[in-house]
C-alpha cells in the first residue's frame, strides 16, 4: 500500500516463505483464536450479519459479503484454500472465538505479505456486541506474537507487522496505540471513507526484535 508502483516483490530478499504444515491456532486468556472452518458458516453469516451499520464504512466488504450462510461458507473456503497454496499465499482471515463458549466473536488476519522484507498488514473487526471489553487489543496481541513468532516455535515468521486504518477510526486507532507500536505513517486526505470523505491515513508498525512474543507486548525501547 506504501509501496513504490514499480517495487514489486521480486521474491528476493529475504525470500520469506509460509510454514509447513500452515496451521493457524494460538490462545489468548479469553480467546481461541484459529483458522476458520466449514461449520463456522452460520455463526460468520451470523456475527457479520448483526454487525454491518458498525462494520460499515470502516470494512467496506460488509456490504456486500456474508449475504447468507452460503456465502460465508464461500468465504471460509477460500481461506482455507490460502493456507493450502503456500507459492501464492499473501492473505489469510482468522476467526477469534470465545475460549469457554467458542461463540465467534470477530476476525483478524494477516494481509499483503511481502516475501522480500517478510512483512504484512493486520487487520480485526469484532462484533458489535462484544466490543468495548478489549478483544480487539488482546486478539492483536497474541496475533502479533504469533505472526512475528518462530516458524520452529508454531509461529508465522514474518519480520515486521504494519496496520493501517483512517484517522477517522477512533476505535481502529486505539488498538495500536494501546499496544504501543511506532506510529510510522500519517499521510494526508489518502484514505477515502465513504460518507466521511478523503481522511488522513494512519500507520503503525513493529519489528520482530521489538515485540516480547512471550508477554505479548513491546520490548522497553
Ligand atoms: C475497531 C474494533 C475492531 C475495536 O474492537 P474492540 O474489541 O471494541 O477494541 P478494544 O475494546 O480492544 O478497544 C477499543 C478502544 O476504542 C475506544 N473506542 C471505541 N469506540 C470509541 C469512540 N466512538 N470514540 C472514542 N474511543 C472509542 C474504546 O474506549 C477502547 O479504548 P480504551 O481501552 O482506551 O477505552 C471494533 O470497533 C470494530 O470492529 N470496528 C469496525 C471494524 C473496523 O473499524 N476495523 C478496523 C479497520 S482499520
């Protein structure tokens, strides 16, 4: 997204590439948080569903995705089929899931993996009932120490984690900031949001020898 238009991924560099086996699956104190599943369908179509004003204009695919059960069962497959492409893999959604209950209560993900610089943009949503009670903050967290984390130790391996969002998301932006990432970007009138107009984008990164993946927080810089 801030990249150069003629810096393209050559696949040099430091020529990351994804785990084998791909399994995505770590916990948190309240949350389980995993790859989707064919049976996670109805509670999607269900948590998406019930969540769209709040979604919207802040997810723009919440207009038109998850219509029925059918098509969060579209959707899941085709992040199940993500994990399996390994030459092509760049983008994966996760499902955070109530530890106790399992009921879904939102989505993260790792999105536009770079193989030269082994990098990516996290992104969360969480439905609108179970919002405001830190779920976001803590599935980021883990999310984080997981995606910076070893390959050998389960995790993804990646050497830098960025999240974008519009300066208009309040909510958005305090996620990284509570998680005290380097605030890195602040371009203005670049992030159109519809109803709202050009906003300022923001942008938050954080290197691999800066997260404490055992404590799920940054290192004391
Ligand atoms: C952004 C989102 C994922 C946060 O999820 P969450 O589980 O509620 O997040 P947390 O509870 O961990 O933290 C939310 C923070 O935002 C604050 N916040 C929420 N709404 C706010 C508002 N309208 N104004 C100011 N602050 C607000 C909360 O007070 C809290 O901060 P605090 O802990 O300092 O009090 C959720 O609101 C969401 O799904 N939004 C729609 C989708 C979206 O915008 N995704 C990100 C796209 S970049």
């Amino acid at each position: 997204m801030t990249r150069c238009a003629n810096e393209t991924d050559t696949g040099l560099g430091l020529g990351w590439t994804p785990p084998d086996p791909f399994v995505i699956r770590f916990e948190t104190p309240r949350l389980l948080v995993r790859g989707y599943e064919l049976t996670d369908a109805e509670a999607m179509f269900d948590a998406v569903s019930s969540s769209r004003e709040h979604l919207l204009p802040w997810m723009m695919w919440a207009r038109a995705a998850h219509t029925d059960a059918m098509s969060s069962a579209h959707y899941i497959t085709t992040q199940i089929m993500a994990l399996r492409d390994r030459a092509k893999f760049s983008n994966v959604g996760i499902g955070i899931f109530n530890k106790q209950t399992g009921r879904l209560l939102g989505g993260t993900g790792v999105h536009g993996v770079h193989r030269d610089t082994a990098s990516a943009e996290a992104g969360y949503w969480i439905r609108t009932d179970a919002t405001n009670q830190g779920i976001c903050t803590e599935s980021t967290a883990h999310l984080l120490s997981w995606a910076l984390g070893a390959q050998v130790g389960g995790g993804l391996g990646l050497r830098r984690i960025v999240i974008y969002c519009s300066a208009a998301n309040v909510a958005s932006r305090r996620i990284p900031e509570k998680l005290g990432l380097r605030k890195e970007v602040e371009q203005r009138a670049d992030y159109f949001v519809p109803g709202v107009g050009c906003t300022d984008r923001l942008g938050w990164g954080v290197l691999a020898e800066e997260w404490d993946c055992s404590q799920h927080q940054r290192k004391e810089p």
